[in-house]
C-alpha cells in the first residue's frame, strides 16, 4: 500500500493493543480492505466476498487469514470463523454496509452488531477516504498511483447496552447505536482530513 499510494493514517494509537477488536469500515473502493489490513497496527482478518477468492487469490487471501462469506444466505461457516477470531483475541475487520457503495455508513446490516454483541469485542470506527477521489489513468479499478489516501482510525466503543441480550429487538437496538457512533466519526474524519464532501469521494489532496 505504501509503495503504490500515499497512505496517511491518523489514529492507529487508538486501536487496542491486545485483546479482541472489530474494525468497522466505510466501503467506497475495492482497494479500501487491502488498504487497512496494510496500515491496520495489527494483523487483520477480514470478511470478504466469496467471488474474490478466484485463481491464485484464493491461496494468497486464505494464506494471509481473511475470511471467505457467502453473501447471499447465513453463512455459519463464515459466522464460526470469524467468532473464532475474536475469541482468539484477534481482529476481526467487517464493511458493516454489507457490500461497496457510496462508503457513508448509511445502511447498516445487522451482521456487526451480532458479532460485537455476540463476543464482547469493542468496535473501533475506520474511515478510509480518497480512494475514491478519481481513477487511475492505467485502470479504472484503482485510484492513481502515488495519490493520497487517508485512514482515519476512530475511539473504540461498545455495541451493547450491558444487558447481554441477543434478541433481533437487542440487535436492532444495537445496530442504531452503531450507526450513529459510525457516522459521527466519519464525520470527524472529514473536517479532520479536510475531505468534507457527502460520499465517500474526496476533495482533499
């Protein structure tokens, strides 16, 4: 990643040292997850599409610890596997939006709220800003080499209310908990990084 763009991120001290963590992130780009598990102070293991395990990818992913979901139903397989990352004290990265999109935190599903309820872990809030500003002039899948991408890591918070209900109503409850703490900090990201435009591309240099 340092290599290709100019990566800024600000807030990596926020992140806990030890112990489980989900990392929560705004999803604009496809080069948005690659981009945190390379800035990330610790190792990463990310939810990621199956349809991206294709060819030597699938090894390389694997290889590297990210997860393989299925999209389209409940995947416990997936599920186990990243319950299993937090209960090791790892951490676990998910794109609450459920998949790449104006990278707003404006719809949340109801995955991250399971998984922060579910082990305990607490959430830190991640904005990944610039890598949608424009594309490269060599492909459109990439924003120019050498430009600059900010990652803004955010206050860690817990999900629950300290209950420890699982119910759907909990979970809902949860998710718009979520979400306002999500929002807040992209928000703080942007007058941060001087990227205040709506969506997820960027205005900054």
């Amino acid at each position: 990643m340092y290599g290709l763009w100019k990566p800024r991120v600000l807030g990596a001290w926020k992140v806990p040292a030890t112990g489980p963590v989900i990392l929560a992130v705004n999803h604009s780009h496809n080069i948005d997850g690659p981009m945190v598990m390379g800035v990330a102070p610790r190792p990463t293991h990310f939810l990621i599409k199956k349809e991206a395990f294709v060819g030597p990818l699938d090894p390389f992913l694997l290889g590297i610890g990210q997860l393989k979901v299925d999209r389209e139903i409940a995947d416990r397989a997936a599920i186990t596997d990243a319950l299993g990352v937090l209960a090791s004290g790892g951490v676990l990265g998910i794109f609450p939006e459920g998949t790449r999109g104006e990278g707003d935190f404006a719809s949340l599903r109801a995955g991250l709220a399971y998984f922060a309820v579910r082990s305990g872990a607490p959430i830190v809030p991640v904005a990944v800003l610039g890598s949608s500003e424009r594309t490269s002039r060599l492909t459109k899948a990439l924003p120019p080499l050498r430009s600059r991408v900010d990652v803004v890591f955010g206050d860690p918070f817990e999900a629950g209310d300290g209950s420890g209900r699982r119910t759907r109503q909990a979970l809902d409850e949860a998710t718009g908990r979520i979400q306002k703490q999500l929002s807040a900090h992209l928000d703080h990201a942007r007058h941060l990084t001087g990227r205040r435009e709506n969506t997820g591309r960027a205005t900054g240099r």
